[in-house]
C-alpha cells in the first residue's frame, strides 16, 4: 500500500520551543513512517528556519508570501501552487492565520484531495477582513482541527460553522520524559532563589494575552504576609520590561526570577513548588500540560483552553481572570499544605496520561488523515 503524502502549511517556523511550532514538530517526527510521506513548507522563511530546516525531520522548503502589498507574493504564490501540484499530496493540513487562508486556497486551486486548517487559539489577532477570508478559506476545507473543546466552542461562534468540520484533538505529550524529575540545588544557586524558600513558577512568553502582571499583583499580596517564597519567570517578549518595573514599584523586584527561555524547561520545573498560567485567550496550554506531567500542581486562570485542563479542586485550582487576589490566596493555600499538593498533583497527571499522551494525539491524527483519503477513494 502506498504511503500517505501529508504537507504541513505553516506561516513561519521561527523557533522550535513555542506551542504550535513544537506540536507540529512532534507529528512530524512521531507519525508512522511506513504508512505516512511528510513534508512541511512556510509561507515565510527565517533565519532560524535557514538554520535549522535540515533538521526537522522532513523536506521543507519556504515561500516568500507574507506582504501582499508587493507582487513577488503574488508571484510566490502561483510557485507554490505549482510546488504542491508536483508534490500531489493526498492531505494539506495548515497552521495559523495566513496558512489557514492562503494554504487552504493554494491546496484547493492545486487540486488536493483532502485539505484541513487548524485553530489553536482565541484568534486575539482576527480582524474583520481575516476573519472574511477566513471563512471564504472554510468552504474548501474538508475538517477544521481545534486544541481544545473551548477553541472549537469559540470558532463555531465566530465563524459560524455548524456543518460538522470541526474536530477536536488535544495537544500531545511526552508524558516519560516529565516522570522523576528532581531539584538541582546548583541551579537554584545559580538562579539565586533562596534556599528555604518555595517557588512558584510561571512558563510563558511576555506578551499582553499571557497576563503575567496577575502573577506579578499575587506575589506582592503573597509577600505581605511570608517572605519566603520566590518567583521563577521563564520565557521572552517585548512585555519583560513592564513586568520588572511592575515588580520593582511593587517592592518585589528581590522575589523574581527572570530567566528567560529555555530550551529544556524539565530542570526548571523540577525547583517549582506550584506552577502558574494567567492567559487570556490560550487555546490549550503546553506549559500547564508540563506542569501537569511534571507533577508541579498548577492554579491557571478558569479561561479558554484551560477549562479542559483543570477542573478546580481535582487537578489542580482556577481563579477568574485578571483576579489577582484569588490567585494570592490560591497560591498561599497550596504553599501551606504539601497533601493538597500532592492530591491535584497526582490528578493532573492522571489526566494528562488518560486524555493527553503524544500517542493518543498521534493516533488520532493518523485515524483522521486514513479516514479523510478512504472518503476521497471512495467519491473517486
């Protein structure tokens, strides 16, 4: 039996540690080489793609069609439309905003059989005209896949899809590779956390949807009644700033850690105590998934995608959006009380080894794509 030839259209492949970009890498490498042909192609190259393209475990290749302004990306465009033509792939699945518009057409206009976009969050960027195109995009897609019941939920509503197409798969995870993590007491020194006291740590990029300045708000209420509690912020983003001028006018500058993106988050979580995520708009949360498999119990914002994680009191607790003050007391509690930490702990990470596991997402997706080329054969 013939492989089944997959394409991956993504707008940019500009690193391999942010939520989307790492899941797609994840397939790409984790389907089953005997039945499926991948290949990945971006709709904007990067110097980090340039560099690291050789190693992501298929062909891939980058377009140049991102200002369509200029008409070289027009010019791109009928390239590749004549690349997947070569190609002739049996399913086209996209990946983020222009993707899920531009690949969606590209793949009708070359003839692809089957053809699939994905929405992975609350669409904080969908502007009037993208959401236009994106519904023209969806009349060509045979399924739309959504990370979490709450992202399917939002994109039934926006775009008013009530035909069937959307499909949830939840994110995968590589559950063995979270299991028996211990402290590394040279890190915390180099890190400069106190030895005594607990940490609460927060895994997630500075931008405006992540809402780190909640976090930020908590820990001084946290500070005015123990001192011996300190924060470990990992990640990066043009918001870093603000927060640590937040922080210094709070007094607390002393009682976070900012230590940037890691590449290898496992020996960072292994230090943390409780695990925090303050999101807006996220469709479902890799970093609270790793807190989850990590056995780090996790107190998240009870919005978006994080609904399908934590369910409060059982793996873990949830706080209303923005409200600094539960998220205080939430986090006292948890600090105070080493059984209920275990408890959701040992919840969370049941929940992520029954629901979440990388296979479990794997086999879905081969499911979907065997299911989706059966159809075309059969229509044929």
């Amino acid at each position: 039996m013939n492989r089944i030839r997959v394409v991956y259209i993504i707008d940019i492949f500009d690193t391999d540690l942010a939520g989307t970009e790492n899941q797609l890498l994840k397939m790409i490498r984790g389907l089953d080489a005997t039945r499926f042909d991948v290949q990945l192609i971006c709709l904007t190259s990067h110097p980090w793609f340039e560099q690291h393209g050789a190693t992501l475990g298929c062909p891939a290749v980058a377009f140049q069609i991102r200002d369509f302004k200029k008409p070289r990306t027009y010019w791109h465009l009928v390239k590749l439309i004549g690349h997947l033509r070569r190609l002739k792939p049996d399913v086209v699945q996209t990946f983020f905003p222009i993707s899920n518009i531009v690949g969606v057409l590209a793949a009708t206009l070359a003839g692809v059989p089957s053809i699939l976009s994905s929405r992975r969050d609350y669409g904080e960027w969908m502007t009037a005209r993208y959401l236009a195109a994106t519904k023209l995009a969806n009349r060509f897609a045979d399924k739309i896949v959504a990370n979490s019941a709450a992202v399917r939920a939002l994109t039934e509503q926006k775009e008013h899809l009530r035909n069937g197409k959307l499909q949830v798969i939840y994110n995968g995870m590589e559950v063995e590779h979270f299991a028996g993590l211990t402290p590394d007491p040279t890190l915390r020194r180099r890190l400069a956390i106190p030895e005594g006291d607990k940490v609460i740590g927060l895994v997630a990029n500075f931008r405006p949807m992540k809402r780190h300045d909640t976090c930020v708000r908590a820990l001084a209420e946290i500070a005015r009644r123990r001192r011996d509690v300190t924060a470990l912020f990992l990640g990066y983003g043009p918001m870093r700033p603000a927060l640590e001028q937040l922080a210094r006018d709070l007094g607390i500058a002393d009682k976070i850690c900012f230590a940037g993106s890691q590449p290898d988050i496992r020996s960072y979580l292994a230090l943390m105590d409780v695990g925090v995520n303050c999101s807006e708009m996220e469709g479902l949360s890799n970093a609270v998934m790793e807190y989850m498999a990590a056995g780090v119990p996790c107190v998240v914002s009870d919005s978006g995608g994080n609904r399908d994680l934590i369910t409060h009191n059982v793996h873990g607790l949830t706080f209303p959006l923005g409200d600094h003050q539960t998220l205080a007391e939430h986090l006292l509690s948890l600090l105070g009380d080493a059984v209920l930490r275990r408890r959701l702990a040992d919840g969370a990470r049941k929940k992520i080894l029954t629901e979440m596991t990388l296979p479990a997402m794997l086999a879905q997706y081969e499911t979907l794509y065997a299911d989706l080329v059966d159809r075309t054969i059969r229509a044929s």
